[in-house]
C-alpha cells in the first residue's frame, strides 16, 4: 500500500512538471542571434540645438564650420562651439 501512494505521488509530481514544461512560452536558453537581437542605439550627428540666431547658435556654427579651438570674447559663443565639440566627440566615440 505505501509503494502504491509512493508511486501516485510520484506520478502527480511527474504530472504537474511536465504540465508546467509544457506551456506555450518557452524559455530561452541561447543568447539571442545577431538577427533577433537589439541594434545599439543609433548615433546622432551633431545638430544645432539652439533655435536663436544668438550668440550660442552663432558658436555652435564656428565650430561646425572651423573644429575650434573655441575662443572669442562672447561667453555664449564659445559655450555654442564647445557644444558642437562635445556633440562630434559623442558621436565619433558612438560610430567606434
């Protein structure tokens, strides 16, 4: 008698592992494939974020135009081509 509710048990637990293997989602065990896996996150080009034709704007466009050093008398012209400098250095380090 205590051989057959052994062998019930056994069954019962065979049962409730095999029915929880046997759902429609199955796990993954290999790391994706290049096909399905997440693409880095693109890298921006630099872009001008200043909307005025102001002293930041102007900078920003020295800087795209000429690389810098960014010097200049306007503290919102060298702070716009220092953005620009910082943008190309993000994006260059992104496309590495």
């Amino acid at each position: 008698m205590r051989s057959r509710k052994c062998l019930v048990a056994l069954m019962m637990f065979s049962l409730s592992v095999l029915g929880a293997c046997a759902s429609d989602e199955e796990p993954n065990m290999h790391p994706p494939s290049p096909e399905t896996s997440t693409p880095p996150t693109a890298c921006s080009e630099p872009e001008n974020p200043y909307s005025d034709e102001g002293g930041h704007s102007a900078g920003f466009e020295w800087g795209a135009k000429n690389g810098g050093p960014c010097g200049g008398n306007s503290t919102s012209f060298r702070e716009g081509c220092e953005e620009y400098l910082m943008q190309v250095s993000t994006y260059e380090q992104c496309i590495r």
